[in-house]
C-alpha cells in the first residue's frame, strides 16, 4: 500500500464505500471489475480472477484493507 498516494486511499475509499451495499465494510468480490473501472483501471476479466474476483455473487467478501494492495497493482 506504501505506493498509493493519500489522494489514491481517499479515492478508494470513496469508491469502496459506494459498492459497500450493506455497510459493513465489505464488499461482494462479484463487484471488484466494477470497482476498479470505477478508479479508472481496466482490467480484464482474467485480471480481475487473478485478483480474488468472482464469476458470482456472494461467495467471497473483500475489507477495504484487502482491496488497497488489489488497487495499487
């Protein structure tokens, strides 16, 4: 996370926030593609399996603090 700028965390954070549907600091791992496209990556679809991401909803949870270092590659 050390080369991720402050400007960078605060922007994630926003974003992550927007995808946290429920709340509770986490996000669906189905959501990282979109969430990454939304902080102006593209990323494909075998990058974003790569990551951690999902092909379906609810089965794996992400915390902001795990998604920072998927961000800052």
């Amino acid at each position: 996370m050390s080369d991720l700028s402050k400007n960078d965390v605060e922007r994630a954070s926003f974003a992550f926030s927007i995808y946290d549907f429920e709340g509770k600091g986490k996000i669906d791992a189905f959501n990282l593609g979109d969430l990454l496209r939304a902080l102006n990556s593209n990323p494909t679809l075998a990058t974003i399996e790569k990551l951690g991401g999902t092909k379906k909803k609810g089965e794996k949870l992400l915390t902001l603090e795990e998604f920072l270092p998927i961000y800052s590659q």
